[in-house]
C-alpha cells in the first residue's frame, strides 16, 4: 500500500501540499473535507450549524475510513480527525502519516479571512487556535511518521522536501 496522510491543524498546508505532491509522486489526491463537502451538497459551516462539530466529525470518520481503504493516495485530513481514535488507527496503518506544523502566528494569518472555519467564528481566534493545538498536538505527533514545519510557506520547497523524505529509507 503506497499512501501518504497529510494531517496537522488547519492553516497548515496540507490540501496545498497534497495538490503539489500527489501528481510529483503519481498518486491521486484527495481531501477528506472537500469528500464531505461534495458528498453532502453544503459546506462544512453547514454541516456544523445543522448537525454541530458531532454530526460533522461522525461524516469525517466515514470518509476518512473509505478513503484510506484507497491505494496510491495523498489525503488532506481536516485538522480535527485525529480526535477519533478509529481515524489515527485507520491513518496509521493503512499509509505514512505526515504531520504538518504551523505556528499560531502564521495560523492566524493563513486563516484569517476564511469565513468557512466554524471553529475559528469566535471572538478571539488567537486563543481557539492555542486551544486546539494543545489538545491535538500530541494526537498529530502519535501517528506520525515525518513531521515538517511549514513555516517557509512555500509549498513547492516544502513538496520537494517531502518527496526527498518519503523516498528515504525508514
């Protein structure tokens, strides 16, 4: 089985470096969140008002099982997935797990006009985001099997370096 899961917290890179690495490596890419979106016909805001952060993180483990099952892929997980633990089971042993971090600060400023991040519509974005890290940074770090930071912000560097890792020996 030959897949590579790009997990890590949102505003991090990963659908822009799954878009640039998938083709480099001849793989089909996929993104768990745009699966959901296309799937139901509503964004992901939607789904949150509708059915809450449950409804959509239950949508999130079926698609993550069906795509995972999937050989020769790149997947972008939403930056929740690893809260389930049948989603770091499915990622770790079905594929590499590449975890993507981010500083908040650059967090901030990647995610800041994005109006389709539920959990970022809050009066203090900064302090949701050191939330979330703290409480999925050890979950990232658990499946992973490659961690790199994104902070370069250049996705072609960051893809290339990817390849070069991935390529090695474990």
């Amino acid at each position: 089985m030959r897949n590579i899961f790009l997990v890590g917290p949102m505003g991090a890179g990963k659908t822009t470096i799954g878009r640039k690495l998938a083709p480099a490596l001849g793989l089909s890419f996929y993104d768990s969140d745009e699966a959901i979106i296309t799937r139901t016909g509503v964004d992901i805001a939607t789904i949150f008002d509708i059915e809450g952060e449950s409804g959509f993180r239950e949508r999130e483990s079926r698609i993550i099982d069906e795509l995972t099952q999937h050989d020769g892929i790149v997947l972008a997980t939403g930056g929740g997935a690893v809260l389930r633990a049948d989603n770091r089971e499915h990622l770790k042993a079905r594929g590499r797990v590449v975890y993507l971090t981010v500083p908040i600060e650059l967090q901030l400023k990647r995610t800041r006009r994005d109006s389709q991040r539920p959990l970022l519509q809050t009066a203090n974005p900064r302090e949701r985001l050191e939330s979330l890290q703290r409480e999925r940074e050890p979950l990232y770090r658990s499946i992973a099997d490659i961690v790199v930071d994104t902070a370069a912000n250049d996705s072609r560097r960051l893809a290339r370096e990817l390849i070069q890792r991935l390529s090695s020996p474990d």
